[in-house]
C-alpha cells in the first residue's frame, strides 16, 4: 500500500491518508479483506502522530471502507451492493471532495473540468 503525506498540502494529512487508502479501496487496489498497516506502523512510515492515522482509520471505518477488530486489525471491509441512488450519492459526495481540493489548490473551472475530461479518457 502506497501513501504519503504531502506536508505543503493545504489538505490536512488525516485527509489525505484517508482519501488516498478509500482511492485505493474503490480502485480495487485494496481487495476486500487485506489487511492495512497497524496505526503505529504507518504514523512511524509516513512521520505522523500515530492519532492522525487512527483518525483517518476512523473516518474510513465510518464510510463502511474497512473494518476493525482486535487481533485481526484493520482490513478492507466487504462491498456492499448498492442502490443506484446510493451510487449516485457517493459520487456526487467524491466529485464535491475533488472540486473542493482542486479549489483550494487554486484551480480555475476550466482546469477543473479539463482534468475530468482527462481522467474520463476524453481529451
């Protein structure tokens, strides 16, 4: 599992642990039942307080991402099957998120809709 932690991000690193582990989860990168990193294992590689992982942990616990249990640790959590209006609503609460970083690092509605263009495959 790759992630980091961007220390010139205006993002807060609790947030850009947990977006990048639910990017990963959703990517398929992360397969239902993997195990991730304990909290103090990944606070040690990234360089953070290990109460910035666990919140990230909890954040993706909430989203129904991973699951918890003492002596197993954390691991990607089952997919469920969702209704279509709860796909709709996901993406639209993942679309907002990547409009809201985009801002914040200065972009302009023409940068923005051309990065989904390109992400889309369409140029």
């Amino acid at each position: 599992m790759r992630v980091s932690v961007d220390a010139d991000d205006p993002t807060p690193p609790y947030e850009q642990i947990r977006g990048q582990v639910a990017r990963l989860i959703e990517a398929g990168r992360l397969a239902p039942g993997d195990r991730l990193p304990t909290v103090r294992q990944l606070a040690g590689d990234l360089r953070v307080a290990p109460g910035t992982v666990a919140r990230a942990y909890k954040e993706l616990e909430m989203a129904g991402l991973v699951e918890t249990r003492r002596a197993a640790g954390t691991r990607v959590a089952q997919r469920p099957v969702l209704t279509s209006s709860q796909r709709a609503r996901r993406l639209a609460k993942v679309m907002s998120d990547a409009v809201e970083t985009a801002r914040s690092l200065g972009c302009a509605e023409e940068e923005i809709a051309k990065a989904w263009a390109t992400a889309l495959g369409r140029r």
